[in-house]
C-alpha cells in the first residue's frame, strides 16, 4: 500500500507544517488571540524532559509517601511488572493545529516532528508479531500525518479495533473535511479531546473560539453516524479538569455532559472519558507560574489509590514515539524515560522482541502519581 507514496523528510514535514500555519493565521485574524507556541520553540528550561523530571523531584514533598517504587512496595508490587499486551499505541508525530495549554506532548504548528514510512511499516510488522487487539492513533494531531490513512487502513484490514485521537478541530482544516465520513466507514473509534461542555472552560484551556469548533466537529461526526450508539461508529469525549484539581466522577460528569450538549447543541456522543492532568511539558510551566506545583503535586501524592495499579495503562498499552523508540507509556515517552529491556538491548520498533518486552520492568518516578490519583487515571480514563 505504502509504494506510491514517498518517505517523510524534513522538506514534507515543513510543507505539511506551513500548511497548517497558513490555516491558523487566517484564522486567527477573526477568532482572538495568537495562540502560545510549544516551550520548544520558545526555548523553556521545560522543553528538555530531563528538566521537568528534575523539578518533580526538588519539590519538598513528604519523604517515601512522595517515592512512587516505594509506594508500589508498601502494596505489594516489588517492581511494576507488564500484563498481556493488549494496546499498541503509536504517536505519529508532534505536529498539531493548536497549542493547548495543558499538553503533555508538547504539540504545536512550529513541531514538524512526523513518522515515517518506514517507522510506519516498522510498527505494522511488530503489530503482527503481538495479540494487540486495538491500536491507538495519536500525536499531535495525528490526522496531520501523510500515512495516517494508510495506517489506518492497514490496521483495519487486519481486524484491530482501531482509535483516532483527534482534537476535534483538525476536521475543519479544508483538505481533512472528508474524515468523518471516511473513518465512519472503516468503523474508527472516534476519541475527541473537550475539556468542558462549557464554552469559558474549553475556551480557557485550548484557546479563544475552540468551543465553537469543536461543536462544529462533532455535529459532523454525528451526521456521519458518530455518536448515535453503533458500536462501529463509537464517539468518546475526553476531558482533562481545567485547573489544579483532580477529574470528577466519570460516570456522573458522563450524565451531565450529554444532557448539557444535547440541550444546548443538539449533539450526541457515546461516552466519556475523564483524565487527570499529568504534571508534566506545559501543564507543568502552568502549575510552576500559577503557584499550583507542591500543592497538585501533593494532591496526587494524597490521593494515591492502591486499587489502580494492576489497571495502570502501561501495563496493557506498548508506546511508539515518533521517531520509532518504545516507551512503557504516552507520559514516559514524553519524558524521554527509555524502556528498560533486560540485557539493557536498545527498545525500538525496528528491532522488535515481544519475549523480551514481556520481561523487562516498566520505568517509573514521581509523574506516576497523576495515574494512581483518585479513580485513576490512563489513556482510557478512569481505572477504578
């Protein structure tokens, strides 16, 4: 399938990139504000991930309760063991239509970061060489990716349930129009980022007039069959609390969040998901500015629930960063903190060994508590 297509290379990934500019720019001359720009490009201590580890770990927080292997320990987890692998997920690139304040990827349109086609292929022999059941598509915006419909056509064809972590206003980026549609008919599970069913909450977290859009994507997705009950047309709301405070019950702000969008828009969906705000990348720079920092990283120490743990998503879920190196986790990709294989054997998709993954000890430190706080917290919301 991949054969008519060329390699990503630093002049597509910059093509792809101004494209996207261009779109914002024209945008942004009738809806507010510049958006902010990734930490990268405004060169933050915060962009380096050794950084971020090391301002987690200088907070004078209380002793061993503060020490997530010790925490594992006092519950009877000597070390943080992988379960049957049952989610290959894959962020293909960093590069995003918006800069959201609370971004854990660092994502933006000045990240030209893309899979390529040969990462790409990468991923799809290991995939083959696992029982993985579902593959989770994000990024970025992983929409933005040239072989994204590619790869989801493999996928697909190959009988995996198959999820696209979407931000909801990429489908209004005039040559992405068609994606509703086109994901409805391969059965895509459909998992869009709104903090808030309230304009001021979402506005406040992801920029001035994003509310009005993502409203407009997902009337979309509803008229093309999303949102409306049919298991080949699954529509999942994501919501991150905007502000310094654990999410909410998921069931209940599931309640609340239908009846609020169909009254107000008359949009339907098929479920939500709630996650707590991992402190790291910006999240991070907005707790250290806010004065929020010890006291939400306190919050998550506090509120470490023990019945999280065997549920923890790094446990199930193998990572693929961009670039085709293996994380236990979409967190500890960002960090930067290298799977730990036995034999210390470098972790990429391009030297894959499932014997050898089954083995190793998943990597953790003191962002693991934002996943053990409260109900818990994973890629596929709440764990408890």
């Amino acid at each position: 399938m991949f054969d008519e297509f060329e390699p990503v290379n630093a002049a597509m990934s910059g093509a792809i990139a101004a494209q996207v500019s261009q779109t914002l720019n024209l945008e942004n001359k009738s809806t507010g504000p510049k958006p902010t720009t990734s930490l990268l490009r405004r060169q933050s201590p915060l962009a380096n991930p050794r950084q971020q580890l090391q301002t987690l770990d200088a907070l004078p927080l209380a002793g061993d309760r503060a020490d997530f292997a010790t925490r594992l320990q006092q519950h009877g987890w000597p070390s943080l063991q992988p379960a049957t692998l049952e989610i290959f997920q894959i962020n293909v690139g960093k590069l995003c239509n918006m800069t959201c304040r609370h971004c854990h990827v660092d994502a933006g349109p000045d990240r030209s970061e893309m899979m390529s086609r040969d990462t790409i292929e990468a991923c799809l022999r290991a995939l083959d060489q696992t029982t993985a059941h579902t593959v989770d598509i994000t990024g970025g915006a992983p929409e933005l990716n040239p072989y994204f419909r590619d790869l989801v056509d493999e996928c697909v064809w190959r009988g995996k349930h198959v999820i696209d972590r979407c931000n909801l206003t990429v489908l209004l980026i005039p040559s992405l129009q068609d994606l509703p549609e086109w994901l409805a008919e391969r059965g895509v599970e459909v998992v869009c980022s709104l903090p808030h069913y309230r304009k001021f909450n979402t506005d406040h977290q992801r920029g001035d007039g994003t509310f009005e859009k993502s409203i407009e994507a997902l009337r979309r997705l509803n008229a093309a069959g999303y949102g409306q009950g049919d298991a080949k047309r699954w529509l999942t709301l994501m919501s991150n609390p905007v502000g310094a405070f654990l999410a909410g019950s998921q069931v209940k702000m599931e309640q609340e969040w239908k009846a609020g969008l169909l009254k107000n828009h008359g949009v339907t969906f098929d479920r939500l998901i709630a996650l707590n705000n991992m402190p790291i990348s910006r999240y991070l720079e907005w707790l250290e500015q806010s004065g929020n920092l010890e006291r939400y990283m306190e919050l998550l120490v506090n509120a470490f629930n023990p019945a999280t743990i065997s549920g923890l998503m790094c446990r199930n879920t193998l990572s693929v960063s961009w670039d085709g190196r293996l994380f236990d986790c979409d967190f500890n990709q960002m960090l930067e903190l290298p799977m730990r294989l036995p034999g210390d054997r470098p972790a990429t998709i391009h030297d894959f060994h499932p014997e050898l993954l089954a083995g190793r000890e998943i990597a953790t430190a003191r962002h693991c508590f934002g996943c053990t706080a409260g109900a818990g917290s994973s890629c596929g919301g709440a764990i408890e």
